[in-house]
C-alpha cells in the first residue's frame, strides 16, 4: 500500500510538470509574445510573466525581442532645394509594440521588417531633405543651422508612415548617422579648400608684418615723445637753476670791482693748476724784488 | 522519512510464508530492495544538485538580477544584488542576469575617418590618399564652413546603476551608444569652422561633442556615465601641406610679433632710461650751477669787509697768494729778465708727446 502511494506521489508529480509544460509558457522581461490558434494570431501579450496556454497542436506561441532594435539605413543620396547632392544615412530605433499584428505581417521575421522600415525611412528622408537647403545641415550660423529639426521632422513623418502602414512596430527615435558628397564633389571642395589656405596663408603674413610695423613705429614714436618731454623738463630744470643764480648776482652787485677781481684770480688759479709751464716777467710782483738791489741766488 | 519505506517493505515481505517456490521471489525481492536503494540515493544526490545549482556569485564589478518567470524580481534598485553569493530558484523558474555596472565600457567613432586599417597605421604603410574621397570607403565631415576634415574618436563610458535600462531596454546598447557618438560628431563638425576644429578652438568643438551625447543618452535613456571623449581630428591628407603652410606661416606671425614687442620693449625702456639720464644731467647742471655761485657769493661777502678797508692791498696780498700757489704746483718755471725798454722773443717748441722740453734747448730761447 505504502508503495503505491508513493509511486502515486511521484506520477502525479511528474504529470503536474508534464501538463504545466504543455500549458504555460513563460515571458521574458525583453520579450513580447503572440499566442496562435491554429496558426491566427489570437493573443498579443506585452508584459513579463508565466502565461497559460492550450497545447500543441492547439496553440502555439511565438516569442520576439521587444528592445530597441537597431536600424542603419543605406547611404544614400538626396537633393536639396538649392540643387546640392547630399548622401546621407540614418540610423532608427525601434521595437514591436503589437506582436499580434506584426507576426502574421512579417511572418515574424525581423530581418523582412527592416526591409520594410527602410523603406519607409527612405521615403521619409527623401522627402524631408527634399525641403532644407545645405546650410540647414551645415553652418557656422547657430540660427541656419538645423539639424536636429531636420532629425525631428524625418522621425515625424516615419512614426506617422509606420502607424499607417501597420507594421505593428514603433519608431523610438532617430538621427543622423553620416554625411556626405558625391566622390566627384569632393575633388572641387579640396580645390577650394586648397585657394582658401593660400589666401589665409599671405593673409596671415601680411597681417603679421603689418602689424609688427605698427608696433615698431608705435615704439619709435612713443620714444621720442619720451626724450622731448625729458628735454623740456631738463630745460625748465636749468632755467630754474639760473633763475636761482640770477638771485645770487645780487649780492656781488655791492662791489662789483671786488666782484670782478675775484673771479678773474679764481679762473686764473683754475687754469694754471697742473703741470704748467710758467714763464714769468722779473717785474711781475713778488719777482721784482729779486731785480734791483740784493741778488740772491737765482733760481 | 517516507524515503525509508521500501526497504522495510522488502525486509517485512520474506518472513510469513517461506516456501521453495518463494526463492524465486526472494531473489526478485533482494534486486528489488538493491535497486530500491541506489535510485533512493540518486534521488538524494539530484536534488542536492538542483537545489545547490541555485547558487550564483557576483563578482565585484558587476551586479545581478533575478528574473522569476520572466518577471524582473524587486523594483528598481531593490532589484539589485551587490557582489557576493547569492541563490535563486533554478533554471525553469528563476533566471539570472548580470549587470557590469562598474566596467568601464569603450566605443570608437570611426565614421569621419579615411579607410585604413590599424596595422596599416602603425607600420605607417597606409594607401596614399586618392584625389577625391569615395562615400563608401572614405568616411569624413562636413564642417560649418562647408570643408572636409577627418574625425575619430572613442568614449569611455560606464553604466549607471541600477544599469536595467542599459540591459534590458536595447537590443544592442553599445550599438546604439557607438550610433549616438557618431551623431554627435557629424552634429558638433556641421556647426564649427574648419580652423576652429583643427586648432584655434578644439577643446570647444569636443565640450560641443559631449553635450550633444550626454543629451542623446538622456533622450534614449541609456543610463550611462560619459567618462571621457578622446578625439582626434586632421586635415583632409589630399591638402595636408596646405594647411600645414598654413599653420607654419601663423607661427612665423607670431615670431615677427614678438620681434616687434621686444623691440618696442627695449626702444622705450632705452628712452626711458635716456629721459631720467637726461632730466638729471639737468638737476646736477642747476644744482651745480646754485651751489657753486652761492659759495662764491658767501666767499664775496665774507671778503668784501677786508676789501673795502684797504683794496689796494687786498688785492695784492691776493694776487701774490695765487702766484705762489701757481707757482708751487707748476712743472717748470723760467724767470725772464726784461731788457733794456726792448721786445724780447720767447720762442716754444709745443709737442704733446714731448713730456718734459729738453732743457738744453731752453736756455738757447733764453737769448738777449
């Protein structure tokens, strides 16, 4: 009896595992699913967690990736309104929002779904380009420049062509991935490109020796203004000096014989202060004591 | 424990009835109980093994979480688990992901830059360039001012905790993360000059790069951390002698206006040192002027009493003192008699290199 019970125990387990296999089925997170009946798409389900099912035959469940998927479209030309050529590429998040609509559209294949969006993304770059000249691409004018209006207006029109089409799937968001001109275009930009450097290059030169010139002369003048003004003031200096001077004549004015004989013997002195050679009359002075009565020795 | 059941079932079976037909299930009877015993073991060990698969480390710079049934287990940050073991159900029930939040994670942009290859670049054997750049193969930017450059660069960045949406929201995030840095480069080169880029202003236009992928992670919600932008931008190589002419003719500019400043420099400072020479030479000029005529004019004063009581004598006591001072500091002196009433003639050989005139020829002057 015990025997039995127990193998009843562990059938009856084995069977719960059996059967909860064959009728619940779990999703993941990352995942949406579609539940099929006979091959139709019966029951979209959007959110994580264990589900229950009919078995095989009956249902089946088709399980898909509901992250972000990432799209890079080709690089492809396009004309702007001002008659440039302009490669372009873009890439595009999107993921499946209705998984009941998108399996039996693309039978579930990711791959076919991106054939599609490109597409649409085509048509939709194609036309939005189609109405922004270069400079809303590139430009050094903050205001010209249009980028990410022209990003927008491309994810507008996808999201609105998406919906329209029913896809069953959602555009999350888009940019630009990659500029560019037609290989042929590129040569005359480098031509360009190559007059622009020279222009700078003798610009640059020229500006340098001008301006050099400016500061050289600048100096020369500022130097010479510097020197007049210390000349005038070493003038006014000495004339002061002799205003002063003038002061002091006054005094010699009360003998000016006196006045006179003093300066005469003081340069006289001055003159005769070194190393001179003097040849003197007998008479002079002092000397004419030697001449009459008493020769002394002679010098 | 129920598990020890059929062993005492075994054993009760034999005793009641023991007869020599019952040999043949005694021994069916003695497998049995064997059989019994090891699968009851290997039950133990199986679960052991289910149970213990349960257990799962988390290394230091990562975290997990636990999906149960698909389902992420806790909300938000309480969903993480921090370094160390952990359990959870096994496999059909509970699944694990693990988050490396703290690893730092790196994408290169290379859309801006012309083919090559790494090894190309390092042994330095790359293809010279073609006249003009092919869209496919070649990739570049446009700048504001509508010139070609080449542009590369690489991001470091990390994930932010809790990092779910990193893991969980994309397909391939450092894909999109790799797309977004692209974005950014076309995005920052379409607004700056050419010459900004390359040298006046690169700091600028990667300040621009960044904000632009800061911005483009925060609309995605990738919950990333930009550490770094490493960036590298050149000429188109077609005019890489252009523009270094370029740059080599902005350094001589500098050098000619350095030149320049040095000179303005010393010419003012020299007129400067010329103008205090020259207002000073004035100063002393007065000074000397002032001083020395007071001094005379003291001296006057101080003399002009013994003057006027006898001037007939000053003025010789004078004359006779400077003679003797004259006299006494002269080299040499010749005292001339006078003739009779007549004109005497004095003649001088002058010679500056002459030190001391020969005395031999003086005395032949000194004629009558």
């Amino acid at each position: 009896m015990k025997r039995n019970t127990l193998i009843l125990i562990v059938g009856a387990l084995l069977l719960a595992m059996f059967v909860l296999l064959l009728f619940v089925f779990q999703v993941r997170t990352t995942e949406v699913a579609v539940v099929t009946t006979f091959g139709r798409a019966t029951r979209p389900i959007t959110e994580p967690g264990a589900y229950f099912k009919w078995p095989w035959p009956i249902q089946k469940v088709q399980k898909f990736d509901k992250r972000i998927h990432n799209f890079e479209s080709k690089f492809e030309q396009v004309l702007t309104p001002d008659g440039y050529n302009l490669l372009i590429m873009v890439y595009a998040g999107w993921t499946i929002s209705q998984p009941d609509v998108f399996f039996p559209r693309f039978n579930g294949s990711i791959r076919q779904a991106e054939e599609n969006l490109e597409g649409i993304i085509r048509n939709a770059y194609a036309g939005v380009v189609g109405q922004h000249p270069l400079s809303h691409f590139i430009s050094t004018d903050e205001k010209e420049l249009k980028f990410t209006v022209v990003e927008q207006e491309i994810l507008d029109r996808i999201q609105r062509d998406a919906k329209a089409s029913g896809y069953g799937i959602e555009i999350k968001f888009l940019g630009i991935k990659k500029l560019g001109l037609p290989e042929s275009v590129t040569q005359l930009v480098f031509e360009r490109m190559q007059s622009e450097r020279e222009l700078q290059e003798t610009k640059i030169k020229a500006e340098g020796q001008n301006a050099a010139d400016v500061i050289r002369s600048g100096a020369n003048l500022e130097s010479a203004k510097i020197l007049a003004k210390a000349d005038a003031e070493a003038t006014r200096i000495r004339g002061q000096g002799e205003l002063e001077a003038a002061k002091a004549w006054q005094v010699f004015q009360k003998n000016p014989e006196l006045a006179s004989f003093l300066l005469q013997i003081n340069a006289l002195e001055q003159f005769l202060k070194e190393r001179t050679t003097l040849i003197l009359d007998q008479t002079t002075p002092p000397l004419q004591l030697l001449t009459p009565a008493v020769p002394k020795n002679q010098r | 424990m129920s598990n020890d059941n059929p062993d005492r079932l075994a054993a009760t079976a034999l005793p009641p009835g023991q007869s020599p037909e019952d040999a043949g299930s005694q021994a069916l009877a003695d497998a049995l109980k064997s059989s019994f015993a090891i699968i009851r073991w290997v039950m133990y060990v199986l679960l052991a093994v289910f149970l213990f698969s349960g257990f799962f480390t988390v290394k230091p710079q990562e975290k997990a979480v636990v999906l149960r049934f698909g389902k992420l287990v806790g909300q938000g940050d309480k969903a993480l688990l921090g370094p160390g073991p952990h359990w959870a159900f096994p496999a059909p029930i509970d699944e694990v992901k693990r988050i490396p939040i703290a690893e730092a994670q790196s994408v290169n942009s290379t859309i801006g830059w012309y083919a090559t290859s790494p090894a190309e670049e390092a042994s330095g054997n790359e293809a010279p360039p073609m006249p003009s750049l092919n869209p496919i193969r070649d990739g570049y930017v446009i700048t504001g001012d509508e010139n070609i450059i080449h542009v590369r660069g690489t991001v470091l960045y990390r994930i932010n905790e809790p990092g779910l949406h990193y893991v969980f929201d994309f397909v391939n995030s450092s894909n999109l993360v790799q797309n977004a840095f692209d974005n950014a480069l076309l995005f920052a080169a379409a607004g700056f000059k050419v010459d900004d880029i390359l040298t006046r202003d690169f700091a600028g236009f990667r300040d621009r790069v960044r904000a632009r992928l800061e911005q483009l992670a925060n609309q995605y919600h990738l919950g990333i951390t930009i550490d770094q932008i490493n960036l590298r931008a050149i000429p188109p190589r077609q005019l890489a002698k252009a523009f270094a002419s370029v740059l080599e003719a902005d350094v001589r500019r500098s050098k000619v206006l350095n030149e320049a400043r040095s000179y303005e420099n010393t010419t003012l400072s020299h007129a400067a040192a010329e103008a205090a020479a020259r207002k000073n030479a004035g100063e002393t000029e007065r000074n000397a002027l002032v001083t020395s005529l007071r001094a005379e004019a003291d001296n006057f004063t101080a003399l002009l009493a013994q003057y006027e009581a006898n001037p007939q004598l000053f003025m010789q006591q004078r004359q006779i003192e400077v003679l003797q001072r004259v006299v006494t500091n002269s080299q040499y002196r010749f005292l001339m008699p006078r003739g009779h009433g007549g004109q005497r003639e004095v003649r001088l050989q002058l010679n500056p290199e002459l030190q001391a005139p020969t005395p031999t020829e003086l005395p032949v002057e000194d004629k009558h």
